[in-house]
C-alpha cells in the first residue's frame, strides 16, 4: 500500500463507526472516574521498526488545488467565485486608507534565509554545530516510540532526518492538535488581509448562528487564547467532537457555560469555531484559503482533515509531509518570511509566540510557550513545575499533538525540530478498550516522548 495513503483519516471508516457504537462505554468509563477535565488524547506506542537515515532525495512539492468554497449552512452566503479573485489580487485600500492585502515587506527582502526553495538543502551535523553520536541517540530514542519521522533543521538545513514505520520524506502524516497552530495561522492571514477587522471581533460577526444570542461575547482572541467560555469536558472534546460527522455543528451548538477568560480550557470546540469564522469572512474554507496565502507560496503539499461533511477540523490534523512541517516551523523561524516575501505579519507572528493571557502564560495563540509561568497541563490543567521544557531554551516554542507530535521552533540555536508518530486512536483495537484509551489520553499531556527527543536533540548543539 502506498505509505501516502494510510494517514487519510484519523480511524478507518470501519472501525470509526465501530468506535461511535463503543463511545458509550467510554462515557461510562470516563463518568467512573469524576474527572471532567483533560485534554487532547495521546499517542501510545507501536510496533518498533528499524530506523532508516535520509540525507537525499528529491521531495515532491507540487501544489495542492485551489477551488472556490461551496457556502453551507453556517457560513457565509458571498459568491466565493468572486471572493477568490479579488482575494488573490490582494493589495487593496479600505475607506480608511489601510492596506488590506498582504504587503511586501522590505524586511523579508533583507532575510537571506537560507529558504528551502524549491526543496531542503541537506548537510552533515558537524557542519552545523551538532554532534553526530548525540543526534543519532535522539533519533534512537525516537525510533523505540512509535515515531514516523525525525527531522532536524539547523542554519536552514536537514542535519538529521529518519524515517520509521513504511514512512518517507514524501509521507504525508497526521499531526493531531498540530493542527491547531496552522488554525491560527490562518486566522492571521485573514487579519493581515483585512478579511477579519480585529481579533477582538465577536465570533458572531461571522456566523450568523450566534448572532443574537449569549454566544455574542466570545470574540475570535478568546477561541485562539483557549479561554471562550464555551463548554467543556473530557469525553465531549476528545470523544464526542472526534466521532462527530458535522465538526462545525457541533461546535456552534455547544453552550456557553462562562464569561470569557475565566478559565483556560483546552477547549476542541472552542477551535473548529474557527472554521465558521474563516468561511464567513473569507468565502474560502480554512484549507482553500491556507492553500492560496501560505501553502502554495512556501511550496508545500499540505491538506486538511475533513468532517464527513467535508469542514475542515480546525483542532486537528493537517497533513503533510514532515519536510513541511518542517517549512511551517521555518516561517515562525523567520518571522512570517519566505524567500523575500511577507506571508504573515511579523505583528501576528510575535502575537502568537507571545503569551495570550495570563491564566496560562504558557500558551499564545494556539502555539505552547517555553519559559514562562505558569503553564498549565492540557489534560487537568494544572501548572507544570518549571514550565514547559525546563531544560531548554526559555525562547523556544512549539505546535504540539496527539501521541507527541510536535513541530519545536528554537530561535536561539537558528533550529526547527519536527517529531511525528502513530496515536491510540490510530488503532481500532484501542477502541476496544475503551479504560486504555483513557488511560492514553490522560497520560499525553505529560509530553514525555516529545520532551525527551527535545532534550536529546538540544545535548547534541555543541556550538
């Protein structure tokens, strides 16, 4: 079988309905335990593979479709023909005068990269300040833990990059609540192109659902600082909105349960939000409009997940090959820079690496913070003693996922780490035990694959 093909859905269609029918027994199992909190599910392991080390080939990056959004029921009503050609064009003035597409940026012509343009150039890590033996521990620690990739990026370039489990440079992965990140990011683009006006915006503005009603006071800021208000619980976010056909209509219909900024709550729902938002405001779905703005121009084949209803899961699974993950991380890198061009404001950049409030200091927008106080557990939501990575660089930062996934970005030592592998609900047989399911997703937000490739990694930079 074709390793690009097995990473499509999150559960096979067989087993997914067989898991709707099994979701009852896990309710049980969850109501057993009096905890209603938690967090995304988590990755356990695997069959363990022999690790093959890549240091060549040719990655094919050729652009996905872009095709003009149908409008649904809860979306926007704008003919998208038209939304996508003067959205293409771009660089238009508002009645106040402010620039409404995305301008060039002298300072993205004065970045001299190296960019991956049209692929990653590939070195040895000696060249690069690392050493050898000290990446190839990360990369067998990581090869015992169900990974799919490793791929380290110094200086703008592959010093380390491994395969395992029928993966290749070419496999495009599932990356969980990795996904999560890339759902910001297109918010940004949105924001830098005038599509959205402010992040302090009523979610309602976009979504004619909520207007009128208590869901008025959720703004897009609260949905990316994970603090709506909306309600929460542990099997509903990680079960329930997982199993459901329509993402989106499950989202919109979930109830306020609290003003805004109360609590942080790693709140699934709170994230699809985002794809009404998006498609009421751009006439495009999340994934069109990523394609046209982000994707495209940095050369990546990249897709998102879909709903049986065809929207994209804004809090999971984007796919794409770990060489593009890689170029995700690489534009937080360089500031929303790629190869002499702005893709994303610098402001919305540093906004999102930058605490979003302060009931979780260790968040931003939709992206996990090192180096601040506190930072709360994704799964009980209690504060992790010495924050995020406490053995590493306070400047680093990362979009993490289910089962460890994780792309970390480390301004300091000039790297981008990209660490993908399987998840439980990558299993069918785990849905027949629905109290090591649980136990899995309530493990997860430990990050103890993720934070100990990271460690291994790190003690590799010698200079």
């Amino acid at each position: 079988m074709d390793a690009r093909a097995n990473d499509r859905r999150p559960v096979p269609r067989a087993p997914r309905l067989l898991a709707r029918t099994l979701s009852i027994t896990l309710s049980i199992a969850l109501s057993s335990c009096g905890d209603d909190r938690g967090g995304p599910a988590s990755e356990g392991g695997g069959s363990e593979s022999d690790a093959s080390s890549t240091v060549s080939g040719d990655m094919s990056t050729s652009s996905a479709e872009t095709t003009a959004a149908t409008a649904s029921a809860t979306g926007s009503s704008t003919d998208v023909e038209t939304s996508v050609e003067s959205d293409a064009s771009s660089t238009t003035t508002d009645s106040a005068g402010a620039t409404t597409g995305a301008p060039e940026d002298a300072r993205c012509l004065l970045d001299p990269g190296p960019f991956p343009v049209p692929d990653w150039p590939v070195g040895a890590p000696e060249d690069h300040g690392l050493d050898p033996d000290k990446l190839q521990a990360a990369a067998d620690y990581a090869a015992t833990q169900a990974s799919n990739c490793l791929v380290v990026i110094r200086h703008g370039t592959i010093v380390g990059e491994w395969y395992w489990q029928g993966t290749d440079a070419q496999t495009k992965v599932k990356s969980w609540s990795v996904g999560k990140s890339y759902a910001a990011t297109a918010v940004g683009l949105a924001l830098d192109r005038g599509a959205i006006a402010s992040l302090d915006d009523p979610a309602a503005d976009y979504i004619p659902e909520w207007q009128g009603t208590d869901h008025e006071v959720v703004s897009i800021r609260n949905l990316l600082q994970m603090a709506s208000g909306l309600e929460f619980g542990l099997f509903a976010d990680n079960i329930s909105m997982f199993l459901a056909m329509d993402m989106t209509q499950r989202a919109l219909d979930n109830p306020l349960a609290k003003p805004p900024l109360t609590d942080w709550e790693y709140n699934n729902h709170g994230v699809q939000v985002l794809e009404p938002v998006l498609r009421g405001a751009t006439g495009l779905t999340a994934e069109e409009y990523s394609q046209l703005h982000l994707w495209q121009p940095m050369g990546m084949d990249a897709e998102w997940l879909k709903d049986d209803v065809g929207h994209p899961a804004m809090y999971m699974n984007v796919l794409a090959s770990c060489r593009d993950h890689a170029r995700f991380g690489y534009l937080y890198l360089h500031d929303g820079c790629w190869d002499g061009e702005e893709l994303v404001s610098e402001g919305f950049i540093d906004d999102a690496r930058s605490p979003s409030q302060q009931l979780n200091r260790g968040y931003g927008y939709l992206w996990w913070l090192s180096g601040q106080e506190p930072t709360l557990d994704s799964v009980d939501f209690k504060p992790k003693p010495g924050g995020l990575h406490p053995f590493g660089p306070d400047d680093s930062y990362c979009a993490v996922g289910l089962g460890n996934q994780v792309i970390e970005v480390i301004p300091s030592h000039d790297m981008v780490m990209v660490r993908m592998g399987t998840a439980p609900m990558d299993d069918p047989e785990k849905w027949l035990t629905p109290l090591q399911l649980l136990d899995e997703v309530l493990e997860d937000g430990k990050q103890l694959i993720h934070n100990q490739v990271l460690e291994l990694v790190l003690d590799a930079v010698v200079e």
